[in-house]
C-alpha cells in the first residue's frame, strides 16, 4: 500500500497541478490575425466582396485619415466596389506586417488606373502609385476596426496629372 501511496500521490498532484494552471483568458492566435488581413487585402484586389463576409465583423468600424468613415460589412463592401469601379485594376501588395496581441499593421504599396469617378475627379486613365498603412484590430478571427493613413494628395496629383500620352 505504502508503494502505491508513493506513486499515486505524486500522479494526483501532477495532474492536479496542471489543471490548475490552464487560463480561462482566450489566447491570441497572431497567425490567423496576420491571414486575415493578408485575406482583407487581396480583397482589394480581387473584388471578390462576398469574402468579407468571413473576415469582417458586423459591427466593423473603418476610419481614415481626412475624416472618411465606413461601418459594418455592407459599408466595407461599398467602399471596395467604389475602388474597384475608379480604378478597375486596383492592386494592393503588403510591404510590411506587423502583429502583436490583437492588432495588425501593414504598410503596402497600392496601384492602379483611374478609369472611373473618384472623389469628384472624373476618369483620367492616369496610373496611380501610392504607399498606405492600415492598424487592424481583431476579435475572434474577424476585423473589428481599421485605422486608414493613405496618400491622398499624391494620389490626387496623380489622377489630375496631364498625361504623357495627350497632345
């Protein structure tokens, strides 16, 4: 009996011990945070909208610099087709990534052709070049809020640019 005590006790304690040390606290998974927002990227360029839908939030907040907002699934989608309409060939390729915790930061390089209206400039079919950064935050596998720094005024002298091509 004196052999089993000795082997049993110290078993018990283990298993005992170990239960005690699991977190109820949810731990942060920062490789699917970094999927998802390579995910909301190529988005951008795709136009597939209908894939927000796993990505995003509904209660989705999207702010940018100059004041321009968007909220919830439906407003991320509207702003990706306005894009999409401006600028047909709309690329976005992340530079930089970076995560920590629940939040993700890309800087990326986004190009593209002004054949449609954008932000009262009518079609130019200038190229445009331009650097972005985005901070995401997330919870529970989807993009809760975006914080949005992108060049405006390069890309607006972009788009009003004469072109080489007219005489």
């Amino acid at each position: 009996m004196k052999n089993i005590k000795r082997f049993i006790l110290p078993y018990l304690s283990l298993i005992i011990s170990s239960l005690g040390c699991t977190s109820t606290s949810k731990k942060v998974d920062i490789d699917k945070n970094i999927s998802v927002v390579r995910k909301y990227h190529e988005i951008w360029a795709n136009g597939k909208v209908e894939d927000l839908d796993k990505i995003i939030a509904p209660d989705f907040k999207g702010h940018f610099i100059g004041g321009f907002e968007y909220q919830g699934i439906e407003g991320a989608k509207n702003s990706v087709l306005e894009t999409k309409k401006a600028f047909p060939d709309w690329k976005e390729e992340i530079v930089d990534i970076i995560a920590q915790d629940n939040k993700v930061v890309t800087r990326y390089h986004s190009t593209g052709t002004q054949l449609g209206n954008w932000d009262g400039i009518d079609a130019t079919g200038n190229k445009v070049d331009i650097y972005e950064a985005s901070i995401y935050r997330l919870k529970d596998g989807k993009i809760v809020e975006q914080w949005g720094f992108w060049d405006e005024i390069n890309l607006k002298k972009q788009m009003t640019a004469k072109s080489n091509h007219s005489k």
